[in-house]
C-alpha cells in the first residue's frame, strides 16, 4: 500500500539561506497566513524579534516573484523598511506579507 503526496496548489520557494536552509526548500503556499508563518510552520526559523509585529526588521525579506499573490505594502512597514541600509524594491517583511492566494511565491532570506 502506498500513499500519494498531495501536491499543494501553489508555493513557496525559499532560495538556499546558509543556516536556515541551505539547500533551498519549497512549502505548501497556506492562503491568509504570512511569509514568515509559513516558513515559521515549515520549520525555517526565520527571525522574528517582535513577534511578527511589524516592529523590527530581522524578518526582511527580498520578494524575488509572486509580488501579485501577498498583501502590498503598508504605511507602517514601508516605515520599517526605511530603516533598513540595504533595502530594495522588492524588500518586504515577511511577518507582513500576506499569502493572499493565485501563484506562487520566491523569497530570500535576508538576515
Ligand atoms: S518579525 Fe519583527 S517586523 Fe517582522
């Protein structure tokens, strides 16, 4: 008897972090949770100071593809993110950065 994997719909792909995951992994995409929960429930221990309360930045992450399936950016994280030496376009935290659903998603750890 064997069972067969169900293969989620969309996901997430986190690009090969040196501590968190070194080779890369992909996870089942979960609609209405973060980045950072969904990695956090995949057992990728990315930082996370504040809690996911968008009062740090140690959860930075590049969005590198699926811009159009997360939440967009909003006041109080582009504030945060402002801070940040190295922040790009793509930047986001990923405690904010809603799945909302319709494809899938490339994000790079940043700390
Ligand atoms: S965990 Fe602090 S801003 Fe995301």
């Amino acid at each position: 008897m064997f069972f067969l994997k169900k293969k989620p719909a969309h996901t997430i792909t986190i690009l090969p972090h040196p501590t968190l995951c070194p080779e890369g992994e992909v996870v089942a995409a979960q609609t209405g949770k973060s980045i950072a929960e969904i990695l956090l429930d995949n057992d990728i221990e990315i930082s996370h100071s504040c809690q996911l309360q968008c009062a740090c930045t140690t959860c930075h992450v590049h969005l590198m593809e699926g811009e159009a399936y997360v939440s967009k950016l909003h006041a109080e994280e582009d504030r945060m993110l402002n801070t940040l030496p190295d922040r790009r376009r793509w930047s986001r935290l990923a405690c904010q950065a809603i799945y909302q659903g319709g494809g899938n998603v490339v994000v790079e750890i940043c700390n």
